[in-house]
C-alpha cells in the first residue's frame, strides 16, 4: 500500500513539474523546424517533423461540429495540425453518421513527448490521439504498450503503403503507429555546377563515379567549389552505406554493433576526399541548418545526400536556387546495390485512454494512409507518400503547378518511382540514441577534423556503447 501510494505521489510531482516547465519560454522557441532537434534518431540533425524543445502550446485549434465527437489530439508541428484538420473537414464531409470534432493543441517537441510519456504512466490525462517522432517512439514500446493496435484499420489500405514504414511503428506484429511519410533519401546535384565542369549527374552511378566528378570540380573550379561537404553532426551518410551493404549498427536484440564494414568504406571514403580537398566539412555539422544553407545558397557544394522531405527546405530556404537542382539515386559501392534508406517519421498514435479509440483508429488511417490523405500530405507537406498509388497518378505527377515539381530540373516522382524497392530500413531502437551522440559528439569529429584512426575510434565507441542500457 505504502509503495502504490508513493508512486502515485512520485506521478503527482512530476507531472506537476512538467505542466511547470511549460510555462517557460527560451530561446528554443524560436527555432525553425530541423534545427538540431529532431531526426532520424532524435539528437543530432534535422528532420522533417523536429519542433521546438520547450515553452508553451505554440496553437490550440477545435474543428469540427459541437455535435460531433469531441476528441483531443497532440502534435508538435503546427503544419501537421492544418494537415489533419482539413482531413478532418474531408471526413465529415463524407461521414455524416460518424461526425468528429478535435481540439489540436501543439506542443514543443520535447514538452510534447515527455507530457504523453507521463500520461501513459499516470494512466490519464493522455489525448485520444498523438504524433510520436520516430526517434522518440521506442520510449514508448516498453513494457505493455499503451495505444491502440491499428491493424484492423490499416489492412484497408495495406496494399498500397510501402511495408517498412508499417513495420517501423510496430512491436511483436501489431503496428501501433500510423506512418506520415517514406523519408527515401536521395542525392541532390547543382546541375548548375556540375554542367559548368562537365559533369553529367546521370551518369554518376556507383561512388567511384561520384569521386571521379568530384575531381572535375575540383580542378575546374581551381579548388573554390566542393562536390559535397560531410558530416560531423549527423548520420546520414552512415545510414546510406549502412542500407547497400545491408548492415544495421544495432542487432535483432538491440544491441549496439557499430564496427561495420559498410561505416569504415563510408568514413574512409569521406576522409579521402578531403584529403584530396574535393568535399568540406558541413558548417555547423550538417546541411538542414542555416549555415548549410547558406552554403547551398552561395554555390560552394555541388550534392549532397537527404531524404526527399528536404525538398521543402528548399523551397522554404533557397527559392532562388529554382530550376538549378535534380534529384537522383545515391551512388552506391557496388552496382546492384540499393539506392535508398528512409529516414525520419511521425507515426501517429490512439491511447488506449480514449473512450473513442475505434473512431479515433478509423480517421487517423484514413488521414494518414488513404490516397486522398497522401494526396494532402503531397501537396501540404511536401512529403513522398508511404501510399504508392499516388506515385503513378498522372494528375498528381504530372501536375506541373505543383511548387515541387515545379522547383526541380527532373521530376521528383521519377526518382522516387527508380528506387521504389530499393528503400532500405534501419532500426530504432532505444540503444540508437546513445549511437547517434557516440558519432556526433565524439567519432565523426575526431575523424574528419583530427584525422583520427577510424578503426580504433569506432572500437572505442562500442566499448563504451556496451556499457548502455538497451
């Protein structure tokens, strides 16, 4: 009794503590989506869905009929509240038996996921529904899982969604997560740059190719302009090599396993080419921060690697970079390898705390994963659809007032549609972040700016990784 009654004490003071820190505001608030905050593993780069880490609700929205049924969802994009209000207007449109109404409420990223994590073990106060970032979602598949298994509600779309995004959000075949976006990474290539030194990014297909365009730049543009930069602040490029060899740094038990040939061809590779002086370390670690895209801007890198979320980056950040860039597979070691990893998410959750979980299944697959939801998620978000059907939809791919398809030399779609079953996965799971602070804090900065042994550095690392909790 005595120990039910603490920990119910314990749940008090902390949730108190929380609601506490949300009234504080700091500098953190004004940060852009993708500033270091949220990613493909939650710490070190940008990512399509990263949000502010404290402060107060940036928005509170209700729509939807007063006679609806009234529920409560959570985000931490104020964009994926507009998304899933004009879904929601979509549904009632053509549900008038089953009308809905949503208070929206977003939240910082960080206030968000810690709010959801104490609600769960408080066993109240959780909204009906909620995103959960990719990077964050392991934290909540512990123990009994406190949401809603939607497969019963996906099988109606299952055929047309790409499976590992399915899988992603997933614990012992019950998926409990509803997927926003593939998150397929590709090369992005100044054509600009590249034709004025002779370069022909179709023609680049395997890395030796990429080195081999990479010298012409280098030499043409007497040593001013690079063909790309690398890393020491995300892992993008890891999670590339990682996805041609078929490596994963964690096991199928989740434990770390970062000695990875696929990371020493990647890291080796890097590190000569700034030997030779034809890349440059990113500025500020990566490219989804300012200072990398001033470095877009000013012409100095001619490619880089990115999941196809970063086109509205561009479109945010670069408008006048119009009509200069094309999207392509990534070059690979070897031919025949895939061209492609996802990476990034939201999956979206209905808590078990609902009194309105079905329901609250029901629309958020139909937001989510029918085809007019991707529909939307296209054209709002800018995002590539985990429903394949729009892909090959001429009123969508062709559709050349579309500002993305619009901004690019090439159509977006046809590179999607090139490495549509070359997409590779790898694992989130709760020792990653531990991996990704391991290379971002210590082992790409040691390699890339101390020229240290990448052997020995990668050793280390997983000596230490051994020791965490996973």
């Amino acid at each position: 009794m005595k120990k039910k009654l603490l920990s119910m004490l314990l749940c008090i003071v902390m949730l108190a503590s929380l609601f506490a820190a949300c009234g504080k505001k700091d500098d953190a608030d004004n940060k852009e989506p993708g500033t270091q905050q949220g990613n493909d593993e939650g710490t070190d780069e940008g990512n399509d869905d990263a949000g502010d880490e404290e402060g107060e609700a940036t928005a509170i929205t209700t729509v939807g009929p007063d006679s609806g049924t009234k529920m409560e969802m959570w985000t931490f994009v104020e964009l994926h509240s507009q998304f899933y209000a004009e879904m929601l207007n979509l549904w009632n449109e053509q549900n008038p038996d089953k009308q809905i109404q949503i208070t929206f409420t977003t939240y910082p990223y960080g206030d968000m996921h810690n709010k959801l994590l104490m609600s769960n073990q408080a066993g109240t106060g959780a909204p009906d529904l909620c995103d959960i970032e990719i990077s964050q979602f392991p934290n909540f598949m512990q123990g009994e899982v406190q949401f809603r298994e939607l497969n019963e509600f996906v099988d109606k779309y299952r055929d047309d969604i790409v499976p590992a995004r399915l899988e992603i959000y997933s614990k012992d075949g019950k998926e409990y997560g509803a997927p926003t976006h593939v998150g397929a990474t590709v090369m992005f290539y100044n054509t600009e740059i590249l034709e004025k030194y002779g370069v022909d990014y179709t023609t680049i297909k395997t890395w030796d190719d990429y080195t081999d365009a990479a010298r012409k730049v280098a030499e043409g543009s007497n040593g001013e302009v690079y063909m790309t930069s690398v890393d020491t602040g995300g892992t993008d490029w890891l999670w590339v090599a990682m996805a041609e060899y078929g490596e994963d740094y964690t096991t199928d038990e989740g434990a770390p396993n970062i000695e990875l040939q696929s990371i020493k061809n990647m890291l080796n590779m890097q590190k000569g080419w700034l030997d030779e002086g034809l890349a440059i370390v990113s500025p500020g670690g990566h490219v989804d921060l300012e200072e990398g895209f001033a470095n877009l801007g000013d012409g100095k890198i001619a490619s880089f690697p990115k999941a196809m979320w970063f086109m509205s980056r561009f479109l945010n950040y670069l408008p006048e970079m119009a009509g200069k860039w094309a999207i392509a597979p990534c070059p690979v070691f070897e031919e025949g390898q895939p061209r492609s990893v996802g990476i990034g998410g939201t999956g979206t959750v209905v808590s078990l705390q609902s009194k309105n979980a079905d329901l609250a299944a029901e629309f958020i697959t139909f937001a989510k994963l029918s085809y007019e939801g991707n529909v939307k998620i296209w054209e709002v978000l800018g995002f590539d659809t985990c429903n394949t059907e729009i892909w090959s939809d001429p009123e969508i791919t062709s559709d050349t007032s579309n500002q993305y398809i619009a901004y690019f030399v090439n159509n977006p779609f046809d590179a999607l549609n090139e490495i549509k079953d070359e997409i590779g996965v790898i694992k989130v799971g709760k020792i990653n972040p531990a991996i990704s602070e391991q290379f971002n804090l210590t082992i790409l900065n040691n390699v890339f700016e101390n020229g240290a042994d990448i052997d020995e550095e990668l050793k280390m690392a997983q000596e230490q990784l051994e020791l965490e909790d996973y």
